[in-house]
C-alpha cells in the first residue's frame, strides 16, 4: 500500500497577494479578501488543469521539456485565445523583484528602437535537417564509432565500482560473442550459463586488448617524452577519448608509481608531466575518477608539499608545479568531496597540520598554503588570516634577520607574495574601507602594509569590474590552453627562440605589484611565451623576453628584450580600450626561466592575474639548456 | 422476535459509531426492521439502495420510487403500465409533489442531507431500543423526515454524489474499512485492498461535490498517500478539484461518474466484505459500491496481489471479463496466388531453406497454395478489401525475392541496427515513418511541416504539370519514367499544410500516399507523386494523435483528443466506423495484419481492439500504469506488444484476451515498438535514448496457456524480463521514436539529435 508518501499536492495554491496586484495592473483597486481567496483558488485550479493538458503535448511532442507552445496547443483545446509572445525555446526570462513588502517575477519587455533591428545584419541561416545515418549495432555489437556513446558509461564504472556483485548486462555484447563462438544454441545452456554468471561474483577483467596494450605504451612514452608535440597530442587524447576507462587503473599506477620515484631523484621536469596527465584525466568527462583517488591525491600532494622537487632548489621553478598541483588538488576537492569520502576536510587537515608545524620548511609550507589558498576564499578567512601575524613574524625573520641560506630567502619571499595575492583579494572582499595601513599592520603584523596596498589595488580593479571571474578555476578547466601552450613552445625546444615582435591590440604593461626586492643582481632574462586568444580568431602566439630587471617602487616591469622595448608593455588593470574592445582575450604567459629569475615570474603573476584579462601561468618550464630536459 | 432483537443491536452498534450523522427517531416504522438479508445479484448493481434488499418491502420500495420519478416527469403511460404489472396502489399526487421540491437533487443541502438521513435510516432498520435511546438526540419534526422516510426520493439516488452524510463520518468510514481489510487473511487482502482506490475517490468526489472543502481537503491528505502509486497521476487530478463548479467540464472526473470502475474479486472475499459492511451498517461505503462499483465476482481461489498488480492501472479498473469473450479472427488473410516470373529459383532457396519461415507471412503465400486457411483467419471477404494493381503485385513480389535473403534472427543472431539522426531539427521531431521497403522516409515536426526524405539513391521526383504531361507519347513503355519531372528531383521534400504539430505520419503501402495527423484536428493525405496534399479529412475537432494505414491499403485509422477513434477509406470524406469507448485521449491507433482489427491505446490506460466490419470492442486490456503510446502487432497476427510512459512492454495473447508478458527494463516512456519480420525478437525504441530487444520468440514460446488462465483471465507472469533482454543499445543523445524492421531483418531506427 503507502509505498511513497507523496507531498501534499492539494495545497499549492496562487497567493492572494498575486491577485491583488494583477487586479490592480488591470485598474481593479480594492479587491476584497474573499474575493481574492476566491479568485486564488479558482485560478489555481484553471492553471493545474491547463498544465495537465499542456503535458499531454508535451508527450506527443516527444520531448521531456514542456514549453510555452504547449502551454498555447492546451489553451486552444479549452477555446481560449493564447499567450502571444512568449516564444522563447529554452526559458521564460521572468525576472524578480521585491519592494514595498512584495515579491513579485515579471516579464521583462525592452523597448527595441525599430531601426535597430533593420540596422543589424541578418542573422546566419540556421541549418537545414538532415539525415544522418550510422550503426548503433552491427550483429549485436555496439560499434565504437564518434556517433556511439563510449563503450561504458560513468553509471556503469560506478556501478561497477560501488556494487561488483550487481551482475551487469552491458548490452550483452559480451555475451553474445561468447555464444556465438561456443556454439551454445540451446536455450538449456544459455540459462545454465546465465545461472552461473548470476551467482559467482564476477571478477573484473583488466586485460587490455593489443591495441589497448599499444595505445598505452604510446600514450604514457609520449607524455614524459621529449616531444612537447606529442606530448600535447597524448594529452589531449586522455583529455577526451571516450573510452579510456579499462586503461584508467594502469594509468593511475602509472602516475603515482611515477611521483613517487621522480620525487626521490628531483626530477622536477617528468613531475610536471606527471601532473599534467592527472589533469588531462580529470578533464576527460567519461571517466570515473572516484575509484583511483586513492592513488592520484597522495602523488598530488606530494607535489605540492615534498620538501624538495628539483635538483637545485634555489633556482629550478618547482613553485609553479607547487601551485598547479594546488590548483588540481582544489579541483578534485570540487568534484570528488562527498560527506562520505571527506576528500576536502582531510586534505584541509594535512595541509593545515604541517603548515602549523614549526620546523617545516618554507618549501612545503608554501605547498600548504598554495594548496589551502586554492580551495576557496572560505578556507583563506578562516584559517590563513587569523596567521597572517605569525607567518608575518616568520617571514620577517628570514628577510630581516642574519643571511641564513639563500634558499630560505627565496622561500620567504615566495610564501610572502603568495599570501599577499591570496590574501589580498579575500580581506578586500571582507574588511571595510577605509585602509589604513597602521590598522593593518596592528592586524596582520608584518604583512600588513603590504597587504594594504594589494587590497586597494584589489578594491579599485573591483570596483572597475562588474563581475570577478574566478580565474584559478576557469583555466584550470580548460584543457586547451595548456595544449596550446605546449605545442607553441615546440619551436623553442631545439634551441634558443628568437623573440619574435608581439602584436598585442592594446599596449600592456607588466606592473610589479610589490617593491622590487634586488634579491639578485643581475638576474637574466626571462622568456614569455604571451598568448592571445581571442574568440573566433585564431590565436596569435609570441614570445616575449622579460629582463627583469627591476627598478624601485610600483615598477614597471621592462617586459622585451633591450631591442623591443618600446613595443611590448603588459598594463595591469587593462586599459578601458583592452577590456571593452576585447572581453574574451586570454593571455597565457609562461615563463621560460633559463635561471633562478623567480622575481620576475612571481612579480609576473601577480601582475597578470590582478589584471582584467584572463591570464594563466602555465605550468610548461622550457629548459631547453637544463639538465632535466636531457633526462628523458 | 429474534430478528427484531438482532437489528436492534446493530443498529445500537451503528449509532454509538454513527451517531453524529444519524438522527434516530423514535418515530420509525417498526415493521420495516427486519434485519439485512443477504444481497442478490450483487453482479447487477441495483439502480437505487432500496433494491439492495430482495426482499418485499424493499422492492416494493424500489418500484415506487421508480413510479414517483416517472410521476414527475409526466409518463404518465408508463406509470400505468408500472403500476398493474406491479399491482400497486395508486398513490396521492401531492406527496409527490412536496418532496421532489423538497429534496431535489442535492440542490438544497439542508433538505437533501436529512431526507438522506432518513433514507438511510429506513434502511438501517432503527428500532427504539434502550441501548439506542441513551444516545438517541430528540426525534426531528416527522413532518421534515417522515416522506423521505417512506419513499425515498429518485432522485437523490440518481444524481451521482449528491448522497450525502456527515462529512467528518468518511473519514471514520474509511479508517474503519482500511482497518477491515488489514486485519483480514492475507489472501483476500489483497484482493480486498482494490476497494480502496475507487472508494476512495468517490467519497472524496462526493465531499467535494457537497462543497465540504475543508473535509475534503483533510481526506485527501489523509488517505490519497495509501494508494497505489500507479494511480499518482490520477490523484493529482483530483488532489487540483476542491469545488464543486471545477467538477463540471472536468473530464476524469467525467469518467469517474460515467463508468463504472470494474473490480475482480473471487467469491470469498466479495462474502467478506459484504458481512463487515452488513455487520457494521457502513451504509455510506456500500452505497457507493452498489452504485459506483462494478465487481466481477468469480469462483475460486483469490488473486495474489501481483497478481491485481499486473492487471490493474487504468482509469476504470480491471476489464470485465465477459468483455473479452468474443471471438476474434485473429489469423492471418490468405495471401493473393501470385505467378511469380522467378517463382522456381525461389522456391528451390526457400526449400533448402528448410521450414523455419512458418511464421512470416509472405511464405504463406507459397504455403497456402496447399494448405487449407487458418482456422482463426477471418473470411478472405469479411471486410472489402482493394485489388491488387499490377505495381502492388510486382512489390509482392520484390518482397517475396528479398524475403529470401532475410537473416533468421534469434537469440545468437541479433540484428544490426542502423540509426537515423535527424540533425538541426530544432523545430521539434515528432514522428517518423518509414515505407515497407524502406526506400523513403518521412518526419513530422511540431513546425507542422512534413518532410520526406530518400534514403536510396534514387531521388524524389514530381509528376510534371499537366500541360508538359499532354506531350507526352502515352504509348511509349517508359511513359512511367517520362512523366517525372527531373527538374524537381531532391534528396527531400517539404509537405506544407498543416496549421499545427504533426503527430502522427504513416506511409500507405504502395507507397503512393502519405497520411498525416495533427493538432488542427484534421488527418491529411500527401500524394508522393505531385507532393502535394489531396484530401484534408475533418471529424476530430481536436489534436489527432496517430493514424496509420491498413496493412492492405485504402483503409486508414485516427484517433485523438476527443477520444474516438474513426476508420475511414481514403476515398471518403467521412468516416465509416468511429470507434467510441475510450475514456481518455487515443494515443496511438494500430491496424491488425489482416485489416479486420483495429487496436488503440490510451491515456485511460487501456487497450481496445476493435471489430472494423461490426465496429464492435472486442478486447479491453488492462494493466499498463501509463498512457501507452506504443502498440506493435506480431506479424503472425496472434500476439501484440503495446509500451506506455510507464517504460514497460506487456505482451498480450489476442486470442484469449490475456496478459503473457512484462518486459522490464526501460526507463522512460516507450514510443516505438516492433517485431521482426519473422516475429522472434521484438524492439522497442524508448526516450532513455535506448533500443532494446527482446526474445519474443521465448517470450512466446514457453506460454501454456491451460482453459484454467483462459476462462479466468488470471495470469502469473514469470519475472523473466532480464533474460528475454537481448540487447540494449544507448544512444549518445537521442531519443528512439520510431523502429522498423526491412525486409532483410535490418533494424531501422529514427529520432532527433537532441543534445
């Protein structure tokens, strides 16, 4: 009997309120309560009855989705006029308002200026329909054709996955193949068969065909290959071919067995790919990653917090690689944290913990905080602001106090610039102005000043903004811009790339957000690889070289080589030109450090990502002179 | 003596539990209380609560209500004849007139509700007696109650709903009857708990009816969470009505008050309910099963409750059972002798062939030659059909020479499937049709276009225009060839005239015609020669759902909205059979292989077949829980699959009018279903984006049907759908509305990319 117990369905009603105000935009004032029940009632009921029918068209239309033509189709069955206008396929833009104590959506109408619409130019033609035929089975087969869904879908690897003893009929495929090659024709033994498979648990089957065994060994040779081209190509593939999943284990050892070693010999270059591959995986949308988390986060983490990446720590840019493997991390915290596996907590817990530790050192403490800064603007208030004081103090200690070693001081300035650019923008959305910077300073200590004038700048690019795009996630997820990066810088890979001239739409202008710390004398240039692409037209690839070669204060950052000077300059906060003519450009600037020229990249990156323009520091080190690049 | 004493505690029973709505009066007539005799003919139900009592005093009752109301509406002849049949008195006129004015029908609540009471009381046998008395409230003025104590007024009985009792007391009626059955054995529980449903619905009806809002309203929430989930649809209907002036113009409610929901109950339970509501005096709730309630009662064991599950669902209950007893020829028509030209090279293939073929029709035709006709196939004549045309024979023939290279499909040879996407149909893809030959194919679109594609090389081409046609040498042997037009061949064509969504397409065929339906009410008919429209059939005044062509040609099929379904010859603007007796929508509308049937489908969630030659209904299936959009005959003719929204195939046995089978696994509204050319696996195209096949062959073949399951209708479906499931096969985004099997056994299927 009760098998459901249903909602209460005779009590949803239109309010009274409703009928007031419609009574009202008819100028019928003063509507009596009584009447009003009445009317709410009665046209309650009318509207039930209408949507039933426009559901019956719905149905016959063979769509899941009832629209406002069917809604017309059920008003013309009552005899009643339509609703004229309401044309729209996918949604009715009802907007809300509430003023006066009343709540109420409308149908917003703009007025068109008539020689507008003649003016504009006529839309494309949309195209016609069309056949198209394909197999979806041949002999009982699915096909694994572009036309065809992938072989099993992420349902099915989770049913797998969470319920091994749930027999599975994946279209049978399987076992048609097998009664056709036994020869079981008889019904008696097909059922015994069946019989059989019902009861024993069946054992997952990870035997790979040849080709699959070849794809492997291709796909995982070209991903730590050499060949940034193929490398780009093997990518891609795991970012989007549909049938991956039998692979998927091996891949999955593949790449923690591969951290795990790597990270005993320092190899920073083949921990980059790694990583890479962890990201490609999680792009591809048809896999289902759940089953393998337990292999990918540990060779994650240990990307971000291990105490030492690359063979000469003082110099190898293994900061990047810190904060892309944050930036998948806060990613996989996105998509794989349920209130049963934890993922989030946990993760905040480790990070946290070591971070707390006092003897950590400031590479892994930067990994703590690049990673617990990555998930979200949250996690920053609550757990890295109230330590801004202390992590201040430390930093102090190191900057100010008796040369220690110089790799220290790199990390502290690391650990510095990197809470200032989280920190900065969360304390702006949180703290009210005005800024005063003695204030800050009684807050946060050491950084506070600093942190001062970030969140000016913060509030002022706020304020220029109308809307903020989360930059860290909306790259991240993108898997072409890596792609392209890395196919861009193929070139590079033989030898010295000659810078070529930029042709950037507007000036810009590389703003070093903090002042210049001459850590380094002469540090040499550093390579940028700038990417426009803009929507529709095809990207356009340069190369800038960056001197930086720092000058005091808000310096601008010389970002050409002596000779192209004048043409290249990367403006922070994008000229008003930059922003309105080109909303959709994105600007990927990989530095290209031949040596230790961390300033520049740090300086670089903050300058990009406070600037209107998407930018993202990709994670491709060219090391074309390096050690690492001849390892493998 | 002892009578007197029994009723008298029962009615002392009823009161302390009644009490609120019965106002006992002392004044009663204390010759009427004799006790409940058991009811006769409960088969029959009796047109007014009097007749529930065989027994004088209550026929008697019977028939002077029948006289006042033929007194009232002045047939005056016929109170005659009443009267000397019946040998009754003649009675005073101006009682008569009194009481109709002051109960009339429902309209004045105050009269209505105590001549009710009263009515009711005259039947629950009231006797003064101690135990009553303590409770009794002060007799009413006899002069209020007293005439409709005697005589109760027709009309009260007649006008549905308009009973009337205490509504706080349904609520007591309910629970209590709720509690009955759940204390009974298990095996008449089951059986028992049918009641519920239509109970249920009727008392709320009659709440709403009496403008009892509030009562309403808490009975529903109260009880609608107990039913069935299959009727969720339906209760969410009713759950909208909560006044009186919504019931009228509502159609389910319509249906609900016009026909009888149909129960099948065995014998035993139907005894058990009947002594508990005796016992109880639960008048209220027996009334409405005499009047609103149609059972079944039937000998022998009582129906598990899957049983009724598997054959419950629709709008009106269960089919009676004498409504699926008539014959139905369901074999199939004798195939037309053909000389076939290269008949010796086919025979010889289909020799080495072997038998195998026994079910596919077109062998019939070599068969038939020497075998008598089937016993089950209707007369060759019984319906007129079209002769054969010299180009009908060359397809047969055609047919005949493909058929020979069909795949023999089973369960270790599954059929290749090839999928046609429609891309960019942004207007909306609403039904497909290919010809028999599956050389074109036709999509209708909610834009109410209809376009028609080849799918062959072979391009579409119009018959010129008359004056280029009257060039043309007639005599010559290609003049076929001449009269197209070159100019005007494409790969598609665009069929405009529609003024609303095309729902339903069917090619005729010989492939010269194309029949469309719509929601502007009309079914039109496309020529494939000129693409142009001929005729625009109007009789639906409202959305045709689906039509389809006979299998034989000239003979074509709608049905809609206004919940008729209309045969028609394309040669008529008329329809020559309209088919009334759905309570809901037709949804799909299906033509027997051999043209003597018509099956229709439902959103009352019923099948119908229907006799064309006799426009009879010859079968009620019940059993889906959905509106079913889906029927596929087997092409031998005797089985027949039909898919709802519900997302299950049942397979029913037209012979016997039964269920056979339940093929689960679908998970949204099936729209398309079909049997392969031989019949042995069956495909259904669903919007789960899936095409699923299944052993129909298996399906079929383990059936025994004994005379037990025959006769009685009761069925045990194996739980076998997991191993009759051969195959399914996900789309990437596109759901399957249509399915067809070519002659070679290659499956067809169509639907809208819809990403």
């Amino acid at each position: 009997m009760a098998e459901e117990r249903r909602p209460k369905q005779c009590t949803v009603v239109v309010p009274t309120e409703s009928m007031k105000a419609m009574a009202e935009s008819i100028g019928v004032g003063q509507l009596q309560e009584e009447s009003c029940v009445a009317l709410s009632d009665e046209v309650s009921y009318r509207i039930k009855e209408i949507a039933q029918d426009a559901l019956k068209f719905m149905h016959h239309g063979k769509r899941r989705k009832l629209t406002t033509s069917d809604i017309d189709n059920a008003l013309k069955l009552k005899n009643v006029e339509p609703l004229y206008g309401f044309q729209s396929q996918d949604f009715i833009p009802f907007r809300f308002a509430s003023g006066g104590g009343r709540e109420l959506h409308f149908y917003e109408e703009k007025e068109v200026d008539l020689s507008d619409i003649i003016n504009t130019p006529l839309p494309r033609v949309p195209l016609d329909v069309s056949l198209k035929a394909h197999w979806l089975s041949i002999d009982g087969v699915q096909p694994a054709i572009p036309e065809n869904p992938p072989p099993a879908p992420k349902e099915q690897q989770k049913a797998e996955s969470t319920e091994p003893l749930k027999v599975v009929k994946p279209g049978q495929e399987e076992d048609g193949i097998q009664n056709k090659t036994q020869g079981a024709t008889s019904a008696e033994s097909k059922g015994q068969q069946l019989d059989k498979g019902l009861r024993l648990k069946p054992r997952s089957t990870h035997e790979l065909s040849v080709e699959q065994q070849l794809y492997y060994k291709e796909i995982t040779e070209a991903c730590v290959g050499s060949c940034e081209a193929k490398r780009a190509e093997a990518l891609q593939s795991i970012a989007t071919d549909p049938g991956l999943y039998q692979m998927l284990p091996r891949f999955s050892t593949f790449i923690s067995e591969g951290v795990r070693v790597n990270v005993v010999q320092n190899n920073l270059a083949l921990l980059i790919y790694l990583m890479r591959m962890v990201k490609a995986l999680m792009d591809n949308p048809t896999l289902y990653l759940e089953k393998y988390l337990h292999e990918l986060i540990p060779a994650v983490v240990t990307c971000i917090v291990s105490k030492q990446l690359c063979l000469r720590p003082d110099v190898d840019n293994h900061w990047a690689l810190r904060d892309f493997a944050a930036r998948l991390m806060a990613q996989s915290c996105k998509t794989f944290s349920t209130t049963t596996n934890n993922i989030q907590s946990r993760i905040t817990k480790t990070f946290t913990k070591s971070w707390l530790d006092e003897k950590t050192q400031w590479t892994t403490r930067y990994g703590c905080i690049a990673g617990l800064s990555e998930l979200g603007a949250d996690v920053i208030k609550t757990l890295i602001l109230p330590r801004l004081t202390i992590e201040g103090a430390r930093i102090r200690a190191v900057m100010d106090g008796p040369v220690v070693s110089n790799i220290d001081k790199i990390g502290a300035d690391h650990v510095q610039s990197l809470l200032l650019k989280h920190c900065a923008s969360v304390i702006a959305k949180t703290r009210n102005p005005p800024d005063n910077v003695e204030q800050y300073r009684l807050d946060y200590g050491y950084l506070g000043p600093m942190l001062c004038s970030h969140v000016v700048k913060a509030r002022t690019q706020a304020a220029l903004q109308a809307q903020q795009v989360n930059r860290t996630t909306l790259t991240i997820t993108q898997p072409r811009p890596t792609l392209t990066v890395s196919q861009s810088s193929l070139g590079g890979s033989g030898g010295p790339r000659t810078p070529s001239i930029i042709k950037v739409p507007s000036s810009l202008t590389l703003m070093s957000p903090r002042p210049g710390t001459p850590t380094q004398p002469s540090p040499p240039a550093t390579k940028y690889i700038v990417m426009a692409t803009s929507s529709g037209a095809s990207s356009t690839q340069q190369v800038i070289t960056l001197s930086s070669s720092q000058s005091g204060g808000t310096s601008t950052v010389q970002s050409a080589t002596s000779g192209l000077q004048p043409l290249v300059k990367l403006e922070s906060g994008g000229g008003p030109g930059l922003t309105a003519s080109r909303p959709m450009q994105k600007y990927i600037v990989v530095s290209l450090p031949s040596s230790a020229s961390l300033d520049g990249k740090g300086s670089g990156l903050t300058a990009i990502s406070s600037s209107t323009a998407q930018l993202e520091a990709g994670m491709k080190l060219e090391r074309s002179d390096s050690p690492g690049a001849s390892t493998h | 003596q002892f009578i007197l004493k029994m009723a008298a505690v029962q009615s002392g029973q009823s009161e302390t539990e009644e009490e609120k709505e019965i106002q006992p009066e002392t004044s009663n007539d204390g010759s009427r209380t004799d006790g409940r005799p058991p009811a006769g003919s409960p088969g029959v139900p009796a047109p007014s609560p009097g007749a529930v009592k065989p027994s004088a005093p209550g026929e008697e009752e019977t028939l002077r209500a029948v006289l006042r109301f033929l007194q009232k509406n002045n047939l005056s002849e016929s109170v005659e004849i009443l009267r000397r049949e019946a040998g009754l008195p003649d009675e005073p006129e101006d009682q008569t007139g009194s009481e109709s004015s002051g109960t009339g029908s429902g309209g004045q609540e105050a009269g209505g509700g105590v001549g009710d009471a009263g009515s009711l009381l005259s039947r629950v046998s009231a006797a003064p007696t101690p135990a009553a008395a303590t409770v009794a409230a002060p007799p009413p003025p006899p002069s209020k109650v007293g005439a409709g104590d005697d005589r109760p007024d027709v009309n009260v009985v007649l006008s549905a709903y308009s009973q009337q009792g205490d509504p706080v007391l349904y609520d007591v009626y309910y629970s209590g009857l709720k509690k009955f059955i759940e204390s009974v054995l298990d095996c008449h529980r089951a059986e028992l708990s049918q009641v519920f449903y239509p109970l249920f619905v009727h008392m709320y009806l009659e709440l709403v009816y009496n403008n009892h809002e509030a009562e309403s309203k808490a009975f529903f929430e109260k009880f609608s969470g107990d039913q069935e989930c299959y009727y969720a649809d339906d209760l969410r209907i009713l759950s909208s009505l909560s006044k009186k002036e919504h019931m009228r113009g509502n159609e389910t409610l319509l249906d609900f008050r016009t026909s009888k929901f149909v129960l099948r109950i065995s014998r035993d339970s139907y005894q058990l309910l009947k002594r508990h509501l005796q016992e109880r005096q639960n008048n209220q709730i027996w009334t409405i099963i005499q009047e609103h309630l149609y059972i079944d009662i039937f000998d022998g064991m009582p129906r598990s409750k899957s049983q009724i599950d598997a054959m419950s669902g629709s709008l009106a209950g269960e089919a009676k059972r004498d409504s699926n007893k008539a014959k139905v020829f369901y074999g199939l028509l004798k195939e037309p002798e053909i000389e076939v030209p290269l008949d010796d090279e086919d025979e010889e293939v289909e020799n080495e062939e072997g038998k195998p073929k026994k079910k596919k029709p077109k062998k019939d035709s070599l068969g038939n030659k020497s075998k008598k006709q089937d016993p089950n196939a209707p007369q060759q004549n019984r319906i007129p059909l079209p002769e054969l045309k010299d180009s009908d024979k060359l397809d047969k023939i055609m047919n005949l020479k493909e058929a020979t290279k069909r795949v023999r499909l089973g369960r270790d040879t599954l059929p290749s499937i090839c999928f046609y996407s429609f891309l960019n149909a942004y207007q909306g893809l609403t039904a497909v049709d290919f010809t028999d030959d599956s050389s074109l194919i036709a999509g209708g679109y909610a834009d109410s276009t209809v376009r028609v594609w080849s799918v062959t090389p072979k391009k579409l081409r119009r018959v010129k225009s008359a004056a280029d046609l009257s060039l043309i040498d007639k005599e010559s042997d290609d003049v076929l060839e001449r009269i197209m037009d070159e100019k005007t061949a494409s790969e598609s064509k665009i069929l405009h005239g529609h003024s609303g969504p095309v729902y339903g397409i069917s090619f005729s065929p010989d492939r010269n015609y194309l029949l469309s339906c719509s929601e502007d009410g009309t079914v039109r008919l496309w020529s494939l020669q000129t693409f142009t429209c001929l005729v625009g059939y109007k009789g639906h005044n409202y959305p045709v759902w689906d039509t389809q062509f006979s299998p034989y040609g000239y003979y074509f099929i709608s049905g809609g909205h206004d919940r008729v379904a209309r045969l028609w010859a394309t040669d008529h603007y008329q329809p020559l059979r309209m088919f009334a007796g759905h309570l809901a929508d037709i949804t799909c509308t299906r033509f027997h292989p051999n043209s003597n049937y018509v099956a229709t489908g439902s959103s009352d969630r019923t099948i119908r077949l229907w006799d064309v030659l006799t426009g009879n209904c010859v079968r009620i299936l019940t059993g889906h829980k959905g509106p079913i959009h889906a029927i596929a005959f087997s092409p031998n003719g005797k089985f027949m699959a039909s898919g709802a929204t519900d997302g299950r195939v049942l397979l029913w046995d037209i012979g016997h009018g039964i269920m056979i089978g339940d093929l689960k696994g679908h998970t949204d509204a099936i729209y398309t279903l079909k049997f392969s050319r031989d019949g042995e696996i069956l495909a259904s195209g669903s919007m789960d984006n899936t095409v699923r096949l299944w052993d129909a062959f298996k399906a079929f073949d383990e059936l025994e049907t004994d005379d037990f399951t025959a006769t009685t209708g009761h069925i045990h479906l194996p739980e076998n759908s997991q191993e009759l499931l051969l195959g399914t096969y996900l789309t990437k985004a596109t759901p399957v509305i249509h399915l067809h099997f070519t002659r070679r056994n290659l499956l067809l299927a169509a639907g809208a990319y819809n990403p």
